[in-house]
C-alpha cells in the first residue's frame, strides 16, 4: 500500500494515503465508541442496535477528510471525537485564529490553507471560526480583576470602521495593567467617538466594578479628561505623563537640524534630582532656546504638574514611569494586525482582531526586570496599599 504513494503530495496530500490512513483511524474510533455505548445502555441495548452510517466531510489540519460515522437505531449514540454536526476536527479553529491574529485576512487564511494542505475552506466557514471567539471576548472584558495594580499604562489606537456607507476613524483604548508579580495584565478595550473626563469615568468605574481597588500610578499621554476622571474614581492615584511623548511633542516645533542639540539640552530637565532643581533647569532651558523656540519651554510648563511627579521617586521607579514603552510595545503588535487590512464592518471586528492578537502577545510576556527592587520601593513610599 505504502509503495503507491511515492512522492510527498501522494503521501500527504488531500486525496494521499497518510489522509486515507488518518480516515481509516477515525472511523475505527468512531466504531469503538458505538461498541462502548452500546455495552453502557446494558438492558436497553436489546432494543438498540447498529443502523448503517451516514457520510460525512470534516475539516483536518491536512485537508478535508471523507468518513463515514456510525449510527445506533434509537439516535441515543452521541460521538466524543466528531460530535453531531460538527465539520471541524480539534485544532482547525486554534489554527485559523492564530494566522487572524498575526493579520491575515480570511481570504488570505483561505488562500495559506489551499496552497499548503490543498484544503479548499470557504471564508465564511473561517469567519465563523474567528466569530467563535467573540463570546471569550466578552468574558474576558468583564473578567474579574486584581485588586491593585501598582501600574496601569493607558493609551488609544484610531482604527478605520464603516459606519453605514463612510469610512470613520474610531479610537479604540487599552488598558495595560502591571500585577504585583510584575507581569502585564491588558485590563481591557473599549471604543469611543471621542474622548472625555464622562468618558474615561466610566471606564475607571468599570475597573472599580470589576474588583480594582486601588491604583498607585496611571500612565497616559494627552488623554483629555483622564486626569479629572481619575481624582473622582481612584483620588490616591498618581497620575504621570508620558515623559519620553512629551519630549516629541516639544521637539515638533525644532528643524531638524537642530533636533539633536536640542534633545540634549532637555536631558537635565528630565533627570533632575527633584521638583526644585528641575525648575531651575527649565529656567536654563528657556534662557537658552526661547530667543529661537519659545515653544519647547512653554510645551513643558503648560504640563508641569502632570510632568513632575516621578521625579519624587528613585531611579527603580522612575523607568517604570518616565515612558509608556510597555503600551507602545503592545500597539505596535496590534498595529501589525491592522496592517494589511482595510476598514473594518463594525467595532466588533476590531475587538476580535485585537482580542486574538493580545492573547497571541500574552505568551512571550514577562516579569517587568529587576521587579523585585521597584515593588519594594513602592511598598515604602506607598507603606500599607500594597498587600502584604
């Protein structure tokens, strides 16, 4: 038998031997498993019996698979390896949602599966296995939380979503937690329009609902209302702008020849010992460039109280604060996933799209380095909110 199927496409192929093998395999399952419900029923087997086989098409990792499965005359037979009307066998769908969430498209997932395993897969039949997985979104977004985050980074992605016949852009927000073990936690995805301090309270109200009780620090960049919303939901919080954000967003007024000069001349601003010496560092700073760029002074003083705050912190604490690299790193992931597509039909879409590619992230995350030495300078400074 072995000795028809000499070439690879023979052997492994959708109409090869190892798929016929595979088949053969199934249905004797299938038959052992007839054989063990049958024996189960004890008395009532005498009025049950074989009753032929119906035919049947799944979907395997090496292509569609034709086999026939075994029916019982009374229809109590239930199948545990092909359930009744099921047309994928385990690990197509674990499959398809992991090239959805590196941003292939269902028609490009319909093209990868046909040109590797000849698996001719209608793209409705993989829109409902990535539509499976909405129901674990939904449980996931309302998923019970820790109660204290010492870190909860928050920053948006504008996603293109069809609203009727235009084309809109939707901000979409996520929230990334750091857990007392220093692993990130994404606390969630939420959709608006636009933003606000109405807004931002009824996402920190829906973390407080959640089980969060209390937040050390939130990191965020330019979020309007955010810093109101956090003083009425969690008043013990620190909020911290993004300082490396706030460093670009001075330096857009500056040419580019001078850019580099410049970013070195912020330097002493933004790793003064304190509050104190930073003044007078931005005292310096002005002398130095207002004559030609009036703006870059003027972008920090407009956002001096929401700058200063990690300078009250040692060096452990400030490099948890000074950047929101840890949000940028998981944007830039769901970016990817955006990529190569076009806008999307609803915002539900899009919570699929970054729900899949968060989960496919989680994995490779870990313990944010030299953890142990942060939380034990968060336990001083902030003595009798962190549990014990």
């Amino acid at each position: 038998m072995l000795e028809q199927g000499s070439s690879g496409d023979d052997f492994f192929g959708s109409e090869g031997i190892f798929t016929k093998l595979k088949g053969a395999l199934m249905e004797r399952l299938l038959q052992a498993e007839l054989e063990a419900h049958l024996e189960q029923e004890g008395a009532e087997a005498a009025k049950n019996s074989r009753n032929g086989y119906s035919d049947k098409t799944v979907q395997t990792e090496s292509g569609p698979l034709p086999i026939r499965v075994p029916r019982d005359r009374n229809g109590t037979f239930e199948p545990a390896l092909v359930k009744k009307h099921q047309r994928r066998v385990e690990g197509f769908d674990e499959k398809v949602l992991a090239l959805y969430a590196r941003g292939m498209t269902t028609r490009d997932i319909q093209a990868h599966l046909k040109d590797l395993y000849g698996t001719d897969v209608s793209h409705e039949l993989i829109s409902k296995a990535t539509d499976a997985v909405l129901p674990e979104f939904r449980d996931w977004q309302s998923r019970a939380l820790e109660a204290v985050y010492p870190v909860v980074y928050l920053d948006a992605l504008f996603v293109s979503v069809r609203d009727g016949v235009q084309v809109q852009k939707r901000a979409f927000y996520v929230a990334l937690g750091i857990r007392l073990d220093g692993r990130r936690d994404v606390l969630g995805i939420w959709a608006a329009e636009t933003e606000g301090a109405k807004f931002w309270l009824s996402i920190l109200n829906e973390l407080r609902s959640r089980g969060v009780e209390d937040i050390l620090f939130v990191c965020a960049d330019g979020l309007s209302g955010l810093d109101k919303a956090l003083e009425t939901a969690f008043p013990k919080a620190v909020f911290q702008t993004c300082v490396v954000h706030l460093i670009r967003s001075a330096l857009r007024f500056v040419s580019w020849a001078d850019r580099k000069e410049v970013a070195a001349a912020l330097k002493p601003l933004c790793v003064a010992e304190n509050e104190p010496q930073a003044e007078l560092e931005l005292e310096r700073l002005s002398a130095k460039l207002d004559a030609k760029y009036p703006s870059v002074a003027r972008t920090f003083r407009n956002r001096w109280e929401l700058f200063v705050p990690f300078l009250a912190y040692p060096p452990e604490v400030r490099r948890i604060l000074y950047t929101t690299n840890a949000i940028e790193s998981l944007n830039s992931q769901l970016r990817k996933s955006l990529k190569a597509r076009g806008p999307f039909p609803n915002d539900e879409a899009v919570f699929k799209l970054f729900f899949l590619a968060i989960r496919n992230a989680n994995v490779r995350w870990r313990a944010a380095p030299n953890w142990h030495r942060v939380l034990a300078q968060l336990d001083i400074f902030f003595e009798g909110r962190l549990p014990v």
